[in-house]
C-alpha cells in the first residue's frame, strides 16, 4: 500500500522555489534592469506507417517559453522562465543568480541542470533540427512511452530544486567552464518517470542527487577557418524512489568542432537505473538494473543565406529486463536507429521554418518514417 | 529488497554519499558500467503476480481509488466506480471514456487503459495524460499486481 508521506525534507525545495519566486518578484519592482525573452514553436509530426501513432503522439505539437531576467545589483540577478508544451505549463528555471567573480557563481533555485551539450540548446530557436535527439527526446519519440523505450536517457531540459556552483576560468586560448550542483533529483517508482517531475516539485524521497559538468573549449579568432572546439563531460546520480532504494547514475561526454562553414557535434549519455527486484518482470530478473544509452553525430551547414542543412545519425539501445507492463514486444535488447536530414529556412531575423525527414530503424517495432514541419519564432 | 548485483561494491559510496560528486561514483564503478545486465528466461503470462481481483479490489482498488472525491460512491465524482462490489464490471471489458480502449483488457495490461492510467502513460494512446493517483504514484508492486491479473485473463476471483 502507498504510504502518503510529508516530510519536511522534501517540502524544502518547494517552498525555496516560492520563496525565490517572491523574492524575485520583489526585486522585479526595485529596480529597472529587467530583459523579456521567449520564442514559440509549432510542429506537425506525420507517420507513414498508421500502426506507428498507436502508441505515439502524432500530431501537432507546441512549445512556447517566456524568461524574465532582473539584475538587482551587478553580483545579484533574478530570472524566471515559463514554458508550455504538451506538458503544459512548466517552470524550467526560477533562480536568484549570485556572480561575484566569473569563477565562482552560485545559483539557488529551479535550475537548468547542465548535462551535456544540448542542454545549452534545448529551446527550438536554438537547434536546427526539429527534434531532439533521442538520448534527450521528451516525449517526441516513437514508442517512447513509460513502459517501453521510455523516453530518452535523460530528457531536456532537465529541471531541478537546489543549488549549483559554477564558473568559467581561461588559459590563453583555453576556456574551462565547470558545474557543480546538489539537487532534489530524478523521480519514479520502477524508472525514472518524467512526467512526475512536472508540475509537482516535490522530491519522493529525503536524499539530494549530485552532479556535475566540465567542458574545455579551444577558442580561436572570429573569421579563422578553424573555429571553436569544445570537450564536455557530464554526470549526475541519486536515488529515485520513495524507498529510497533505488539508485540512477548518468554520465555522458560530447564534442563540437566549428569548421569553416560546418559545425559538428556528437554526444554520448548513458543511464544506469536499478530496478525494483520485488516487482514481478516478464523475463527472470538476473541483474536488477538496466542500462539506457546512445549517441549521436550532427552535421549543420549553411545553404545560402536564409537555409541551413542538418543531418543527424543517433543510436539509442534499452538493455536489460523489460518492465512490467511494457508493450510485449520490447526485449530486454531493445535499440532503435534513427536518420535526420533536415532544413531551416529563415527569412526573416527571430522567424523560423524547420522541415525534417527521420527514418528509423528499430528492433522491436519495425523500421518507418516520418516527415516534421514547423514554424517559430524568438525574441 | 533482495541482493544486488554486480553493482553492490558502490552502493554505500553513493547511500550517503549523494552529495559527492559523480566523477567518484564513476571511478569507483566504471568497470561494472561496461557490462551488460543479465536477463534471465521469459516468464508464461508475462510474469504477472497472480493476485486474486478480490484482493486487488479490497487492498489496492477501495483504498486508494474510490474515495468520495474521486472513484468511491453511486454516482461517483468521477467514472469508473471503484468500489469493490462493483470494480470488477466497471472495469473488464468497458470502453474508456478518454481513449478508444477498453479499461481493462484481459490478456493485455500494455492495451488496458487502467495500466496506461497508473503508469502515467494514457497521453501516448490519445487519452488524458494525468497519472492516477494525481499526487502519487501507486506502489509498483500494486501496479504489477494489477497488470499481472490482467496478463492472467483478468479473472473474477
């Protein structure tokens, strides 16, 4: 039976995010150093196959944002950023901002937890293809439900209650940026369930999760054929149930590399969730974990001036005993392969048009197709 | 919680030691990081629990889901009934109200609503994507017990 539990503990970080919430506010008033931003985006996702949408949210979908920023004073900022999707409403950052120096900032609140390269580019006027990739899709994925693929490794944005160290220290031409951060953590029961983390900001349990982020970037000159190129590495790990039993670890590394007119990227994230060995599994439980991970490799160009090229090729494989009650076609070796190859065309400044054709190979629900387009803007 | 596997050695680093950083947790088991989980032999009837409906209506379904606020009462605030007298019928074989999908399934919990429903999961067949309860989630032997008497044919036992 579920024991309905309140404690203190896990209140903490909801009643820190009003606290920080009316606090801004506050300050919102004080002072007049205030910047609005936002963008809107609306996709139309098209299956080939009709046996696909059954157990996928074909469709159109949205993702709007606003972000209120204030600067109290030169050390102390206060931002806020709503976002609406088919989620619905969600606070992706509510922070107060503590900058003394460019190596040592504090930030308090509902963070967006860094955790690989596409966490800096998760707004859709920020990447050129239309989806995420699938170690980072929300809900955007085929057949990526609760019980199946569930999702990506680590969906982004990834929001969290606590606190992050972070900051930014230069070498010559080398940059280093590094986060340190204690939060409430991911969410579940038997896995990690996304859509529990939305709305309700309470953690389940009274343990803090921990992680962090490095990445090293060689800078070089504006106009040189060889641009910027930048390492990362990320990881984070916890407990997610109640019970406080059950353990997540993930990790990842990532790579970009501006050259000339092409700029590549390519991450690696992996997920190691244990699993609940009480529960009754269809397949016997040897190792009571599994593993989730993937990578993927992207390449973005520009095609004159209002287009931009995007391809990508990801990989993402589910390894170990399929939960209960996942669609019985998943195996406990269940991997999909995707392909993207996508255009941007922007034909005016803040307004964008996405177009994507995504062929995925897949080892337990079929190999199909599918075709986006969307329209956005940002400011 | 029965024993742990390959992952044991690092467990009391990171009990306590969530608040140490991940780096160490990865350095102390990177080794086990590389290999594969073992999966052992598939189950008959997908390894459902075996629980009876009485029990499930009683200890799980009464409790937790036909409070006067919600499922409990004749008419209830919210269909289906979940009184035990009168789960069992409201909920095999009838079409859900929010999806084209019978609440329950017998055979199938992945195509039963009421699973889709607990799992947080009704928003990928078209249906309301609020989990059930809204402001918890069942236990997940609860869940699998009630997705193990559907995989056994939903009986009324």
């Amino acid at each position: 039976m579920t024991d309905r539990r309140s404690r203190p503990l896990a209140r903490a970080p909801r009643i820190v995010a009003a606290a920080l919430l009316l606090a801004g506010a506050g300050a919102a008033f004080a002072e007049t150093s205030l910047l609005l931003s936002g963008s809107a985006f609306v996709d139309y996702w098209y299956q080939e196959d009709p046996a696909v949408p059954t157990r996928t949210p074909q469709g159109v979908t949205p993702a709007t944002s606003l972000k209120v920023s204030v600067d109290v004073n030169d050390d102390l900022a206060f931002s806020a950023k709503l976002c609406a999707g088919c989620h619905t409403m969600e606070m992706e950052q509510v922070v107060l901002d503590y900058t003394p120096k460019t190596w040592f900032n504090l930030q308090i609140g509902r963070l967006a937890i860094p955790f690989g390269d596409y966490s800096n580019r998760v707004d859709p006027s920020s990447h050129a293809a239309v989806t995420a990739p699938l170690i980072y899709d929300m809900g955007q994925m085929a057949f990526g439900e609760r019980s199946a693929m569930n999702l990506g490794v680590l969906p982004l944005p990834y929001t969290d209650t606590g606190v992050m160290l972070y900051g930014v220290r230069w070498l010559g031409p080398i940059q280093f940026w590094y986060g340190l951060y204690g939060v409430a953590g991911l969410r579940g029961a038997n896995d990690i369930d996304w859509m529990a983390m939305r709305s309700v900001y309470t953690d389940v349990n009274g343990l803090p999760a921990a992680g962090g982020r490095l990445t090293v970037t060689i800078s070089a000159p504006p106009k040189s054929f060889f641009g910027d190129f930048s390492l990362g590495g990320s990881a984070t790990a916890g407990h997610y149930d109640r019970d406080e039993g059950l353990r997540y670890l993930l990790y990842g590394a990532d790579a970009s590399w501006r050259l000339g007119p092409f700029t590549m990227r390519g991450e690696y994230a992996a997920r190691r969730t244990e699993l609940d060995p009480d529960a009754s599994y269809p397949y016997e439980l040897v190792d009571d974990w599994f593993d989730k991970k993937g990578f993927y490799g992207e390449l973005e160009h520009p095609l004159g001036p209002y287009l931009t090229a995007v391809y990508r090729y990801e990989e993402m494989r589910r390894v170990g005993v399929p939960l209960p009650g996942s669609i019985a076609a998943v195996t406990p070796e269940s991997s999909m392969t995707r392909y993207t190859a996508g255009l941007v065309l922007t034909p005016a400044e803040h307004i964008f048009a996405k177009f994507s054709w995504e062929y995925t190979e897949s080892s337990d629900f079929g190999d199909f197709q599918a075709f986006r387009g969307g329209i956005g803007g940002a400011f | 919680m029965t024993r742990r596997g390959h992952w044991t050695p690092c467990r009391p680093a990171a009990k306590r030691g969530a608040a140490l950083a991940a780096a160490l947790l990865l350095a102390a088991c990177g080794e086990d990081l590389l290999a594969d989980p073992r999966v052992g032999a598939q189950l008959p009837g997908g390894g459902g629990a075996g629980a009876s409906f009485s029990s499930l209506a009683v200890n799980v379904l009464a409790p937790q889901c036909a409070t006067s606020a919600c499922h409990g009462g004749s008419p209830p605030a919210y269909a289906p009934q979940l009184d035990a007298d009168v789960a069992y019928d409201e909920l095999v074989g009838r079409p859900s109200l929010q999806a084209s999908m019978s609440l329950v399934e017998p055979g199938a919990p992945d195509q039963s609503y009421l699973v889709l429903k607990l799992r947080g999961a009704a928003g990928w067949v078209g249906g309301i994507p609020t989990p059930m309860p809204t402001d918890y989630a069942l236990d997940e032997g609860d869940i699998a017990a009630i997705e193990g008497w559907i995989a056994n044919g939903a009986p009324n036992d």
